[in-house]
C-alpha cells in the first residue's frame, strides 16, 4: 500500500496537557481560590433543578418523592454552601448530596414505616399524544432501566444518560470504583438479555 | 492461544466498552476481542446494552415540574451558617453559574467559565499529543483488525450513542459515514481521563481508517494535515470539540474524506 508520506512537521513535544478541555472530573478541579457563597449556590441549584428531580425520580420511582428529594438537597445544598469547592463540577455535588439523603433518610425512612414502593411501572414512561417510534423505544429503554435493582439502576443513570466517569460515579455513591463497575457489568449482563426487537437492531443478533 | 490467556471479566469488559481502560489495557482486551471467540460472544452480549440511554432519559427533564421546583427554591430562607464570603471573582463565579444554564441544554456542564483562561494557556501545540497517541493505537491495525460485516444501522446508532452522550455531540450515523469506505465500529476509548471517541472504517483500498473526536475547548481550527506514524492525519476543530482522520490512504484522498466528515458533522 502506497502511503504517501508527507512533508509536514511532525509535531512533537510530547507533554502533559489537558488537549481534551476542561469538562472532566472533579478529580482535576480548576484551581480557583474563592469560597463559593450561598448567593451562588442557589443560582446554581436553579440550572440544576430539573436534573436533580429526573435523578430523584430515577432513584424513587415516584414523583412526589422526587419533589421531597428536590427540596432537601436545596435546603442542605445551602446550608453547606462553604464546603463547595469551587472550580469542581456543581452537579456532581449536587448529586452527591441528593444521593445521601435519598439512602439516609428518605429510603430507611419509608421502608420503616412500611410504606414501602409501588413498583411503579408507569412511573418513568413519557407519555403524551401521538407516541412516535422514537418514543416507543424510549419507552423501552425507560422500562429496562426501571426494571433493575436500585443500586445498578442508579450507576446506569449517572454514567449512561449523565455521562459521568467512573470515578465520579463513584463519588456520587459514595462507593469503590470497583463497585461501581461491578453494578454497571451486572447492569449490562441483564439488559443485554432483555433487548429485543428493533431496540436491538440487527446489532443483537 | 485462548488456553493461556485470562479471559476477562465482565466488569473489564464493561470498563472496555465504556472507555474506562487506560489505553495498554484497553489494547490488551481489544487483542482478546479480536482473537478470542469467546471473549468476542462475551464482548458482543454486553454490548448489546449500549442503548440509547440519552436519548431516552431526555424527555423526563422536561417532565420535572420546573415552575413549583423554582418557587420552592427561592422560599428558602437564607441559612444563617451561610455567610457569604464575599470572594474576589464574585461576579465571574456569577457569570459562571449563568453560563451553566445555557449549557444545560447540550447536556454539557463544564468548567466552561475558565474556557477564555484555560484557552490562553492551552495555545501552542499541545493539542497534539492526543494525536500522538492515537496514531500509536492506529498503527497496530491491520485490515484483519477489522474484518466482518459492516454493522447495520440500528447497531451503529447503538454503538453510536455511548460516544454522544460522552462528548456531548450528535453523531447520527449518516453523519459520520464516509463515502466509499465501510464504518465498522464505535469504540469509545479514555485519553487522560477525558472520553475519546474512535470511529472505524475500513477502506478496501488502504486499509484501517479512523474518525477520532475529543472535547476540546481550544477553538476552531481549519483542517491541517500532519503525517504519523507512517499514516496520514487530517485534523480539525470546532468551538467544543477537536477531530483527526487518521488513515493510509493519500493525503488528497484523505483530506477528501476530512472534508466530508467535516461537512457533515459541522455544528
């Protein structure tokens, strides 16, 4: 094969740097010296609100509780308002905190008082007129998702549909990275014998 | 060669496909894939389960009762622990978390208020060490590599959707089918802690081909080309993202290739 060589500089120097911008992890936090304050904060949880409810409703399965878990990890959010390193990711924190209370206090708390969960199928469906195909797979996906133990459910959301690293899923949940590849390989096995159809596509063979 | 070679777990093999593996490991289980038909079975099954969790999860923030959250926001009082302190970059912090809204949207939420620093010292040509590396891992493919039926549509937009949800770009695959080479798979693959996305093809006249995206928030740049590794490298940049065509076939015909991409995958 002919391969044309060309003529232009080789670029060299190898050297660390950060080619790929600066959306990455908490783990690289931008150095930045100021304390966040409350004020920011709350203009922060602003932005985030929708997302943190998607994250309760993933984690509950019921919606009024999404609104509770919403509520709470505003209020703590603020009261911890000094502990925000600034320059790490506020979502990530956010979903930390939202995380903890949703195990600590709403969870145990239900199953206490043996309210315990509906298995709320319909929970996490978009509904609406006029389900395109686009829908019915979502759907699908949903259903998947809806159908796995809280713990892998919960790894799934963070690092699929949020689109954070291990490492950070890992700080969310406050467990191993080991743990959370664990739950995501568990995750996987079980969806992957669940899809069929078109969801699948031919890919599944 | 099976015999003596550990057959990895699932957890590696879900570390694989979500590009958690540094890069000698990832090779390693790449190797496995590409020679061990029970690690390729294993690989496929859970591969399966890259759906289109994105995609799919979408429509539930739009179901959040935003309104009654926000009123709910703005009735909490202001806890007396919280003593604001008032820091130096205030009003950039401000602009910073302003900023966060608008990138909300792509389902991007970054550091982006330190982009105008981080730009300033990120000139130069420190960009292309990706590319370095990349073309170290293109440089072991063989055709064989890649050899198979070229996956269908359904399956490429599966592959297709683990990299848009991690590079916060739409890849549909009409977008990045090249013409008059065959896509043969997405992988997503790690490189200093940040997802990089490597798309496949194989050219039934040179051999391997690849489309390799990262984020990146250097700023736009024109194709330029550079020569690796014995391959040459077309490379590009958009406000958020850097792409290399890396390959064996000439440069003309690459930057051909480039340019259709480009085309297409223009934001």
């Amino acid at each position: 094969m002919v391969v044309a060589h060309t003529p232009f500089p080789a670029y060299s120097r190898p050297k660390r740097s950060l080619p790929a911008g600066p959306a990455g992890s908490a783990a690289k936090p931008v150095a930045e010296v100021a304390i966040a304050s409350e004020a920011e904060i709350r203009s922060g949880l602003t932005d985030h609100l929708s997302r943190l409810w998607r994250y309760g409703l993933v984690l509950s399965r019921r919606r009024d509780v999404a609104d509770d878990l919403v509520q709470q990890t505003c209020v703590r959010a603020l009261e911890r308002a000094p502990q925000f390193q600034s320059g790490t990711r506020l979502d990530r924190w956010l979903f930390s905190i939202l995380n903890s209370i949703w195990l600590n206090e709403i969870r145990s708390r239900r199953v206490r008082q043996g309210q315990g969960f509906v298995n709320a199928e319909e929970v996490l469906v978009i509904d609406g007129a006029g389900l395109t195909e686009a829908h019915v797979m979502a759907n699908q996906v949903l259903r998947l998702v809806n159908a796995l133990p809280e713990a892998q459910r919960a790894a799934v959301f963070l690092a699929y549909v949020e689109g954070l690293s291990y490492k950070e899923v890992a700080g969310v949940l406050d467990i191993p990275i080991g743990t959370v590849m664990s739950r995501l390989a568990a995750a996987r096995a079980t969806l992957s014998g669940s899809v069929t159809g078109n969801l699948a596509g031919e890919g599944g063979r | 060669m099976s015999e003596s070679t550990q057959f990895p777990s699932d957890e590696q093999l879900t570390a694989f496909i979500d590009g958690e593996l540094a890069p000698d490991e990832a090779a390693r289980i790449e190797a496995l894939v590409q020679t061990d038909a029970r690690v390729a079975e294993r690989f496929e099954l859970l591969s399966r389960a890259s759906l289109p969790f994105g995609a799919a999860f979408e429509p539930l923030l739009s179901q959040a009762p935003k309104a009654a959250l926000e009123a709910m926001l703005s009735a909490i009082p202001l806890p007396a622990s919280a003593k604001s302190e008032p820091a130096p970059a205030v009003a950039g912090r401000r602009r910073f978390l302003g900023a966060l809204a608008a990138c909300l949207v792509a389902g991007v939420i970054a550091d982006r208020a330190f982009i105008g620093v981080k730009r300033q010292l990120a000139k130069g040509d420190e960009g292309s060490e990706w590319r370095a590396v990349v073309a170290e891992y293109i440089a072991l493919y063989t055709p064989d590599t890649l050899v198979g039926p070229v996956p269908s549509n359904a399956a490429q937009a599966a592959q297709l959707a683990v990299l848009e949800t991690k590079l916060g770009l739409p890849l549909p695959p009409e977008a990045i089918a090249l013409p008059d080479v065959d896509f043969k798979r997405a992988l997503l693959l790690q490189y200093d802690d940040q997802p990089l996305a490597q798309i496949a093809y194989l050219d039934p006249e040179t051999g391997p081909l690849a489309l390799c995206i990262v984020r990146s928030d250097d700023g736009s740049a024109a194709p330029r080309v550079e020569g690796r590794k014995g391959m040459n490298v077309v490379y590009w940049a958009t406000p958020a993202h850097a792409f290399m065509l890396i390959g064996h076939a000439p440069v003309d015909r690459m930057q051909a290739l480039a340019e259709a991409a480009r085309a297409r995958l223009a934001v």
